[in-house]
C-alpha cells in the first residue's frame, strides 16, 4: 500500500526511532503537531469522547483527570458516564468548570451525600416494608440540573442505567438530565428505582460500568476511558457494604472487555477508597490528578498516531 508523501512525514515524526535519534527535534515538531490538532475543530481532527466509569466516591478521580485533559489542551467533543461518572460528566458538559466541580468534591460531607448510606443499618432494612429513598442525593441532583435537558449542555452527553425489571441498558441522551443522572447513581437493593417513562430504573453500573460505546455513539471517532478500579478485596462491615461490593465485582467484571474497546484508558490508582467513602473524594480527585499527568504525553501521542492522516491533509 502506497502512503502519501505527508502521511509517512507525520508517521516518522511520531516513530519512537526517529524520536530517540531527533530528540530535541522532534520535540519541536510532535509540540508543533499537537498544537495543530488540540487548535483544530472536525471534521480537520477526529472527534474525541470521553468516557467516565462508576466507582462511588473512587469515581471523583475523573475530576483530575479532567483537571490534567484541560491543562494538556486535549481536546473533548463527547462525554458518557455511568453512575458516579454519570455525575461529574454531567456536570462537566453542563459548562461548570473544574475549579467548580473541584470545591463539590471537597464539600462532600457538608453536602450530606454520606448520609443517604451511614442511615442504612441492618435493622433499619429488615423492618422497611419498600424501598428507602437517597433524600440528600437527590435534592443535589435536583438542585443543579433540575432546570437543565440533554439540550441544554454545552457538550454532548450520555448516561446509563439499567431497566431493573428487564436487565436492558438504557442509555439517556434527550430529555430531562435530572431524572437520567438520578437513575445512573441509583443503588439497586436499597434505594428506590426510579420512575421515569414506564420503566423502573437502578445504577448503570451492573450494565455498563465504563460507557465506551456511549461516547462512540454520540459521534465520537476517538475515545479515552477513565476508569476507576474497585477497592482491594475485604470482608464488608455490614449490609450496604456487602451490596455495593457485589456490584463492584460486577462492575469490575464489566470493565475487563469495555476498557478494550477504549482508544486509551487511564486507571487513577483509588483500590483503598471505598465506594461509599464521600470524606475522600479529594483523595481520589488527586489520585486522578497524579495518574493523568503521568500517562498525558502517552495519550496525546496515541491521539496524535490516530489523527495522523487527518493532519498530513493539511501539511
């Protein structure tokens, strides 16, 4: 096959050979390139999705990786999340900035957020005729989208959850965020499903742990996966801790195959924070931080290699 002349000039710019013989070089040129395409708009670049996996409190890691994407300039055109993903990519794509999404985490506790899984006691489940419901979760999701649709965002967004009476993923991409946001955190077992156009909705988690195939079918060309790991193994404390650690499990199980679907994947190392474990959601925030800036010039050269052809049209 017969490459164009540009084609193979963008490819020998961005070969680990020629780096080692051009360092300073080509540092110049892949900078010179990279400003190129994170400048770009598509269709003269690939479009970029992101993709922002369950986790609980683990899951506030994405906010550091969302922290290093904007330093790096990497450039996001699509956001899918699934429960905690769900949240910080909704509010992302809402237009809040990271500094914003930042001061949520570090107020979690003054949130309350905590409480809607300390209140869960053995005794407390045995005696409940139905379901309990996430009051202070839900009035945070009310308060800061209930005015806000699909529509509305500044980016393209994407969430899931799973039809507790079917299995069936379901995937928001129109309508009302609240109620979508909502169901995609939505803990099957102990919370209430929720109600939303004739179907009964629980976390997305047990269904879709990281939306990659969310993110492509909003349009994306290109996908990054940010994916939080779940807690090292333990024998769980009580009721809610042994629910959420099956769904970890499952969840985990899940993430196996859909980080192969995924064009990078960044794994933000938070195994010693529990899901429910609100308190630490700085923790993982910077945990995110950390792990991101370590792997941003690995994905910025894999998107650099994708967008390859794309680039030489317009040497």
């Amino acid at each position: 096959m017969k490459f164009p002349r540009n084609l193979l000039l963008v490819l020998l710019l961005l070969s680990p050979a020629f780096c080692a013989a051009q360092d300073s070089d080509d540092e110049i040129l892949r900078d010179a390139l990279w400003t190129r395409l994170a400048l770009a708009k598509p269709p003269a670049r690939p479009t970029v999705g992101l993709a922002l996996s369950g986790g609980g409190a683990r899951g506030f890691a994405h906010t550091g990786v969302l922290e290093s994407l904007e330093y790096a300039g990497f450039p996001v055109d699509y956001v899918a999340g699934t429960s905690m993903g769900a949240l910080i990519g909704a509010l992302y794509s809402s237009g809040l900035s990271v500094e914003e999404i930042w001061k949520f985490g570090l107020e979690a506790s003054d949130l309350k957020v905590s409480r809607d899984f300390r209140s869960i006691g053995l005794v407390r489940l045995l005696i409940s005729d139905k379901l309990l419901t996430p009051a202070h979760i839900n009035k945070f999701i009310q308060d800061r989208f209930g005015a806000l649709t699909f529509e509305k965002l500044e980016k393209p967004f994407a969430c899931s959850a799973m039809d507790i009476r079917t299995g069936e993923k379901i995937v928001f991409t129109e309508g009302e965020l609240a109620p979508a946001v909502r169901a995609s955190v939505n803990l099957p077992g102990i919370f209430a499903p929720v109600e939303y156009r004739q179907r009964y909705l629980v976390d997305g988690g047990v269904v879709d742990f990281i939306p990659v195939d969310s993110a492509r079918d909003l349009g994306a060309d290109w996908v990054l996966a940010s994916v939080t790991d779940r807690a090292a193994e333990r024998m769980p404390e009580n009721v809610l801790m042994s629910l959420l650690q099956v769904i970890d499990i499952r969840g985990s199980l899940l993430a196996r195959s859909a980080e192969k679907k995924a064009d990078f994947v960044i794994k933000p190392v938070v195994t010693d924070i529990s899901v429910a474990d609100f308190e630490r959601c700085g923790d993982a925030g910077e945990a995110g931080v950390m792990e991101a800036s370590r792997r941003i010039d690995a994905a910025k050269e894999a998107l650099l290699i994708f967008s390859g052809p794309r680039l030489a049209e317009k040497l």
